[in-house]
C-alpha cells in the first residue's frame, strides 16, 4: 500500500501549478478540481485545464460545488445535483467509474435521505459516488469518503488511515489557495 499526495484547489491548477509543487515537495499526483462556481471566487474545471493537467500525469478528482447548505436534505435536492453533476462530468469528459464528490460543507445538516439518493443516481450513470463530509456526518455504504482532517504530521495522518481505514481521501493542510491531500493508491477512481 502506497499513500499519495495530491491537492485541491478552489481556482485552476494552471495558476497554481508551481506554488502546489513547491509546497508538496513532488509533484502532485492528483488535483481536484470543482465542476461549478458554487464558491464565493472559485473558477469551473475546463477542458483545457483537465489537458493541463493530463499532460503532467496529474490525475483529477471531480467535485460537485453546487450544494448549498439548504439544498442537502431532500431526495429531490439530491436528484437535481447529482443529474447537474453527471451533466458537467460528461461535458468535460470524465470518464465514466470516476468517482465525482459531492461537497457537503462543515456545519450543514444534510440527511441521510439526501446521500442515498446521491449515492443512487450517481451510481446508476456509471460514476462511483462520493461525498466530502464534515466529521461526525457518517456516509451510506459504498460511498467515497473525503474528510479534512487538519494535522501537519503526515506520520499520525497514515496511523489513523491505517488503523482505521474507513475514508478514502484526506484533506490535511491549507497553504493558501491550495489544500493538501492524500489518499491510498488505487482506492479512489480518479480521472
């Protein structure tokens, strides 16, 4: 089992490219990238950005942006986001058994029926569903897991992913634009 850092970013890879490698020390393996302007100042994956990145053999992690603090309680809410998704996923041309993350944010009070119904529709159009969960939000059953877990010692980062394996992705530093990440390889289907 290899751990691997990547990063995530609100704004383009394309402009943070060198800020991301000099604070990771490597080059990121995967960057995720928000598939709307959901954000207060974030700017859409494009397609060109996507080729940015492919060509420095960074892998993408697909994140849907688009709920909002009142829009994750229904089956509804969850229907029109997860078709929304799937929708700018296939116009970008991620390929299908990506996993693409619902970003549920600290302090909102999403439901248990909001993410299985994601996990639902997102499942039934051949993308792996997953969802970034504040702690103390426990995801359905074969739903990726992305949790910010805020300590700057990756060694007691991969104890508890180790010992406890029950996430798929964590987020464990911020250095301004960019957040820190890593996950376990070949656990998350990235594009």
């Amino acid at each position: 089992m290899r751990l691997v850092l990547g990063v995530d970013s609100a704004k383009s890879s394309e402009t943070l490219w060198d800020i991301a490698v000099k604070e990771l020390g490597t080059y990121p393996a995967f960057w995720g990238r928000y598939l709307t302007d959901g954000h207060v100042g974030a700017t859409p994956l494009t397609t060109k950005e996507a080729e940015f990145l492919h060509r420095r053999r960074c892998r993408i992690v697909p994140i849907y942006n688009g709920i909002t603090e009142d829009t994750c309680q229904t089956m509804d809410h969850a229907e029109r986001h997860a078709s929304e998704a799937i929708r700018l996923a296939e116009a970008l041309g991620v390929p299908r058994d990506v996993t693409v993350f619902g970003d549920i944010e600290h302090g909102w009070e999403v439901t248990g029926v909001f993410m299985e119904r994601w996990k639902e529709e997102i499942s039934k159009c051949g993308y792996v569903p997953g969802l970034y969960l504040p702690f103390g939000v426990y995801a359905p059953r074969n739903v990726k897991v992305w949790r910010a877990l805020w300590v700057a010692d990756i060694y007691k980062i991969m104890m508890t992913i180790l010992d406890l394996k029950v996430w798929d992705m964590w987020q464990y530093k911020n250095k301004g634009q960019v957040d820190f990440n890593i996950t376990i390889e070949n656990d998350l289907c990235l594009w």
